[in-house]
C-alpha cells in the first residue's frame, strides 16, 4: 500500500508514471547457487610438463615448413606407398574416402533394389541371359599371368588416369576425356602380316585410322565402366582384326580357282 501511494506521489509531482516495482514477498529471490561461474582457464601449452612435451609427438608439420628443406625421394615414396596401402588393404591400414563410401551406399541401395544380379537366392533363372560384359568374359583369350605377354609384336598401351583429391563425381575431370578408355597403337610393319594381308587390314579398320607418315595404327575402347574391360576388349579386337587379315590369302587363292576355267 505504502508503495503504490509513492507512485501516486511520483506521478503528481513529475507528471509522468513510473513502474511499479516488487517489493517485500514480491521481490525476486536471489539464489547464490543459480549463479554461473567463470570459465575455467585452459592451460597453456607452456605449462607443460617434460614427461607431456616428449609424449606429444612434437608439433604438427606444416605444409610451408618444408619450403627450403623438401622431403627425400625415399620420403615420397613411404608416403605414397603408405597411402597406396590405404586404399588397397582391408586390414587396420584401410583407409576409405568419401567418393569410395559413396559408391558402397549406392551399391546397398542397388542391391536392395534387386538391381545388381548378384543375390544368391534370387529366383528368376539367368541362364542365357547374355550382356556385352558376359559375352567378353567367355570369349577374351586373356594372358595366364603378368609375366606372360599376349602378343609377340611391339605395341603400347596408354589411357588416362585421375590424380587429384577425393571427389564423390563419377568423372572428376570429364572435360579431359574418359578416364577408363584405352587406346592401342601398333606399326604395321611390325604385325606378322604380308603385304596382301596389310592392305586386307587397312580395308577393314579404314584409312583414317592409320597415320600415313609414320604408319601407326590406332585403335580406342571405352565401351565398359572398368579400364582393364576396355583394355581386354581391345586385345580381342587386334586378335579378330588379325585374323580376319589372315584370311586375305585364302579369299585370294579361292577366287583364283573360280576365275581359272574348268578343263
């Protein structure tokens, strides 16, 4: 009662109301454990005792730090092995990145789908069920190991392969061009062929695919999603296109025989 006829008071003598304020029970309590404390200080790293400096491991390296002072070769080389290691063992040192955890979840989600043909106990009957992959599996006439060599003639082998950091992109770098493509290049002069069946070949692959000065043949895959699909497609290709050249000889001698008259 006392406090509203101050109020009263304040606003006869100013002309203006002024709030009224909680006093006796109404007031707020002030409770000294709701209170929050400081934040307790971090130790400085300089505080640090000798047993936890020498079990840090020291600081961490930088990239900048190695300006003047660059690694060893043989650095490099642990470095990319143990990195290498990383990626193709399935042990402890297995390290997966974020592209390869994607393919895994997208491999899940097609295998729950019934979209991988790889569930053992699927019902419907694949026998006869023939893809471009299947029909290369039966046909290719690949080498027994690495050390045996599936043609006797020089030829080189190049494609293209992605080195860079991880990426979730199927091709990170597509405007460069396939990265699981592969191209063969082969001399004509050093195929096992006579001159008949060179001209057979050329009339097979056709002439754009033949460099007039130096002679070299060329031919692309980049059919599968994998490089050694493409790469073996294209060791079945040379094997059919040397073949069909073969048989230049044949066709020659058996229209020989037609042209020659019966007696």
């Amino acid at each position: 009662m006392a406090a509203m006829l101050r109020a009263v008071r304040a606003v006869a003598v100013t002309g203006a109301y002024a709030p009224l304020e909680p006093a006796g029970l109404l007031a707020p309590l002030q409770v000294r454990w709701a209170k929050r404390g400081k934040r307790a200080k971090r130790p400085k790293r300089a505080d640090r005792s000798a047993e936890q400096v020498a079990a840090s491991g020291g600081p961490q390296e930088r990239i900048f730090d190695r300006v003047m002072e660059p690694e060893t070769p043989y650095q490099m080389s642990l470095t990319i092995k143990q990195h290498m290691r990383g990626l193709m063992s399935d042990g402890r040192h297995n390290a997966r990145r974020k592209k390869d955890l994607s393919r895994y979840t997208n491999y899940r989600v097609l295998r729950i789908a019934g979209m991988t043909h790889d569930n053992p106990q699927e019902e419907v009957d694949r026998r006869g069920f023939v893809t471009p992959l299947t029909e290369l599996q039966d046909s290719s006439h690949l080498p027994r190991s690495s050390n045996h060599r599936r043609f006797s003639y020089p030829h080189t082998l190049s494609y293209k392969v992605y080195w860079g950091p991880p990426s979730v992109q199927d091709e990170p770098n597509e405007y460069e061009g396939s990265m699981v493509g592969c191209t063969v290049a082969v001399r004509l002069c050093d195929l096992p062929l006579t001159q008949r069946q060179k001209e057979r070949l050329i009339d097979i692959v056709g002439q754009e695919r033949i460099c007039e000065k130096s002679g070299v043949l060329a031919l692309e895959a980049d059919t599968f999603p994998e490089r050694n699909q493409n790469a073996a497609l294209l060791g079945d290709m040379m094997e059919q296109l040397l073949r069909e050249a073969t048989m230049a000889d044949e066709l020659t001698d058996g229209r020989e025989e037609v042209k020659r008259p019966v007696e």
